[in-house]
C-alpha cells in the first residue's frame, strides 16, 4: 500500500504506477517562516518537476503572550 499526495490531501493508492514510482519526492522543511519567493530548496524541486511535500511545525514558544 502507497500514499500519495495529491492537490493539499493524502489519497490512499493500492497500485503505484510508474509516473508515481519514477518522480522524485522531495520533502520541503520551512523552518522559520513560510516565505516561497526566495527559497531556492523549493526552486531547485519545481526544475526537477518533483514531487513536493511541505513541511512546517508550529512553535508554541513563537505563540506565547508577551510582556
């Protein structure tokens, strides 16, 4: 059993087909912030035309009340 990202959902995929198997999957981890228009990781994965899966984890810490 495969999964399979597809348009922001997880689509549950029995049989793998070859354009799945051959495309290279490239996880993007956004670490501080969400900007797109200068991030050349993400650049460098739409010229290869793979696969990509974003990746951010909120900090409560970044969340906190202030003083």
């Amino acid at each position: 059993m495969a999964f399979s990202c597809f348009r922001g959902s997880w689509q549950n995929q029995t049989e793998p087909t070859s354009a799945t198997v051959n495309q290279k999957l490239i996880l993007i981890w956004y670490r501080n912030d969400l900007r797109i228009h200068d991030h050349e990781p993400l650049y460098q994965a739409v010229q290869e035309k793979a696969q990509i899966i974003p990746l951010y984890c909120f900090d409560d810490r970044q969340f906190g009340t202030t003083s």
